[in-house]
C-alpha cells in the first residue's frame, strides 16, 4: 500500500511539473518561423503575467520590431503604436507608447543578459515597463540588474537573427518585421 502511495505521488508530482513547464512555453511566430520562449514567473512574477496576458489575447499580434540593432537586439511590444493592423498605428512613435494598463515595478534578478534573453523594454525609469520587450542578439552584461529580464528563447533562436535590422545608430527600421502570433504553448 506504502509502495502505491509513493508512486501515486510521484507520478501527480512529475504530470503538475510537466504542466507547470507548458504553462511558461510561449509560441512566437515570425514571417521567418516559430520561436519558443521559456518564461521565468518565479524572477518576474507581474512582468511574466503581464506578458501572457497580452500574448494569449493578441495583442502582441502584428505588433513591429521598430527597434532592432545589429548583434545588440530586437525591441517590440508598443501595442498602442506598433499594432500594425491597430487605429493608432503609427511607425514614427513605435517605441513611445504602452498599453491602458499600469507599468511595471521593476523585477531585477540574477537573469543575465545573454545571447536570447526576454527582457522588459522601459524608459531612464526602472519602474516605467508595460508592454514593450526585447530580445538580445549576444550578451549585453550592462543590462544585468538593470532590465527585467523574465524569459529566453529555448528554440528557433534562428529565426530572431533574421528580424530586418535598423539603422546602425537609433535602430530605427523601415518597414520593419512584426510578430504573426505569440500564445502560451
């Protein structure tokens, strides 16, 4: 009977932590293929909600990359500006803007800011994230514990490096890419 007890713990405990895991797997879908994205709610509890939440309503879809520089990163996310599909579209203030929502305290961790980090975009305010992110190209050391970072790309990393670059400098792009799709997995 003890021997049935401990297997039946033991197989509730490996289904919740396979669950668990799914439940942090996002799907972002490029013109160029599917990338996933690991999520880390227990480093960014408000910033991983927030992110989900966005993502499983659509409104990160057809959101432009407006800032992407070349072995630096790929910024998204404006969803009031850089819905391409959206009434206030608008490519000359892509970056300026949020969502209705509240921002962000920030979450600093020990997250480095390695090659396929997810990190929360903001302005000179660390408590000023709401829905932009980025995704860094290689390691950005100087980001650490000064962004909040709440994810990594797991897969299809390949499809990131190839988001149409910006201008050297500002990173601004013209006709830049945008996200098809991003739900939970």
């Amino acid at each position: 009977m003890k021997k049935n007890i401990y297997l039946f713990i033991l197989f509730f405990s490996l289904l919740s932590t396979q669950l668990l895991a799914k439940e942090n797997i996002m799907i972002l879908k490029l013109k160029y293929g599917v990338v996933e994205i690991e999520l880390y709610p227990e480093k960014a509890p408000n910033h991983v909600k927030r992110f989900k939440e966005f993502s499983d309503k659509g409104r990160y879809d057809n959101v432009v990359f407006h800032r992407v520089i070349d072995g630096f990163m790929a910024q998204t996310g404006d969803v009031k500006f850089g819905k391409s599909d959206g009434s206030d579209f608008n490519l000359n203030l892509a970056g300026t803007g949020g969502s209705e929502l509240p921002d962000l305290n920030a979450e600093f961790s020990d997250i480095a800011h390695t090659r396929g980090t997810l990190s929360a975009a903001r302005s000179s305010d660390p408590n000023s994230a709401n829905s932009q992110f980025f995704i860094c190209f290689e390691s950005a050391p100087h980001l650490d514990r000064q962004y909040s970072a709440f994810g990594k790309v797991i897969k299809g990393m390949e499809f990131v490096d190839m988001i149409k670059k910006g201008d050297p400098n500002s990173g601004a792009v013209q006709n830049p890419d945008k996200i098809i799709s991003l739900r939970s997995k």
